[in-house]
C-alpha cells in the first residue's frame, strides 16, 4: 500500500446498501409534485424544529426504513392525532409513499431521504420524539457484515437522546440471531428499560400494520420478534 493510499480517508460504515432501482414514472411525477408538500431536506448539521414541520403541533413519531412507506401511510391514516417522520433512503420507495400519501391527504406526515444515524445525530433535538420505530431492518446475516447492522451501541444511544421521557423504541425483525442481538444491546442501553415484564420479546402489538413483507413470511413459517423499550 503506498503512501496515498495509508492516508486516504476511509469511508464510513453504512448500515445499508443504496439499492436505487428505477422509478415508475408515476414514482417520478410524485417526487416533482409532492416532494415539495412532504419532503424535508434539512441543510448540513441544521437542526430541525418539530414544531415547525406541522400545521398542528401534536406528538411525533419517528419510522426509520419505512421501505415502500405502505404501513408508515396506514399509520398516519389511523392517527391523525399523531405526526409522523419517516426516513428512508431508497427513491422508489419515497416515491411510492408520496402517491399513497397524496391518495390519502395525508398533513401529519413529513419524509427525510438521509441516512438515519445522520438524521438523528445532525437534525433531531434532544427530546422530541414520543416514538422510534425500526421495523425489518437489514440484518446483514453474514458475520462478517454485522458490523453494519444499524442495532449498534451508538445508535441506541442517539434513539435514546431523540425520545421523551417515556417515549417509546419499537424494533421488530424476522432474523433471530439479530433479535438476540438487539434485545442484548437495549438491555445494556442504561436509558432504555423493556417494557415487557418478562424482560424480554413482546408480542406482536395490534397497532403496528402488517405488511406484505410480514405476511408473506408468515406464509412461510417465518417467526417476527418484537421489542418495546421505554425511555427512562
């Protein structure tokens, strides 16, 4: 390795792989139409003001990896009493979610297309959240690659910052051994307390929407595990 080399920066670690795809060209008329009602692009290391992001001021609830954004639009359908943030980095996903969420009118829902760490780390005040959501995340199943699981110390640290005094971190996977992991790291996160009372998984709360992903692994025989955790 020459010198150059040793002193090139090296590139941070992501917690997902930039899988664009391409955009329906419906996908694209919705970014050119609604992009400007829901997108946010906050400037580098600008924070956001939540009580600016909404007509009504009202509790907030952050998805991260909303995917296809269908159970993310259901939610803000169900509770127009709440605002939601979703982040997601995938094009056609936002795309598909800014269609559903121009279908349903939606005012309580505002999209970040970022990287989450960034995000929670750069924008989101201390405090702010009344729920954190990460359903499905990538689980990076070869050992060598979990070191990029987004579960990680520091990032439960920064949830932990982002959420209300008893605000709540919901997590939900379908790999077992990343269960395993992240129930161990959020008991070891000392800002965080299960809610369960058997200090473990949960089950599967009513209110979190079952998508297509879910229910096709369902189909499958696939098991879902669940994990609240509250802010202390």
């Amino acid at each position: 390795m020459t010198d150059a080399e040793q002193s090139r920066p090296h590139a941070p670690i992501r917690s997902y792989v930039l899988r664009q795809g391409r955009m329906t060209r419906s996908q694209e008329r919705a970014f050119a139409q609604f992009w400007p009602i829901y997108g946010l692009v906050p400037g580098p290391a600008e924070p956001l003001d939540p009580a600016r992001l909404f007509a009504v001021e009202q509790p907030l609830f952050l998805e991260i990896g909303f995917g296809n954004g269908e159970g993310l639009a259901e939610l803000a359908r169900r509770h127009p009493e709440r605002n939601y943030l979703g982040i997601e980095v995938h094009s056609p996903g936002v795309g598909h979610l800014l269609i559903r969420a121009a279908e349903l009118q939606l005012n309580n829902l505002r999209l970040i297309r970022q990287d989450a760490v960034e995000v929670l780390r750069d924008h989101l005040p201390a405090n702010c959240l009344d729920g954190i959501m990460l359903f499905f995340p990538d689980p990076w199943h070869k050992k060598r690659h979990h070191k990029r699981r987004i579960v990680q110390p520091a990032f439960l640290d920064l949830c932990a910052r982002a959420l209300k005094p008893g605000g709540i971190l919901h997590l939900a996977t379908d790999w077992q051994d990343y269960a395993e992991q992240m129930l161990h790291l959020l008991q070891a996160c000392p800002q965080l307390s299960n809610c369960q009372a058997a200090d473990g998984f949960a089950p599967r709360p009513e209110g979190r929407p079952l998508t297509r992903f879910e229910q096709r692994g369902q189909r499958l025989g696939h098991g879902v595990w669940d994990l609240l955790f509250r802010r202390l």
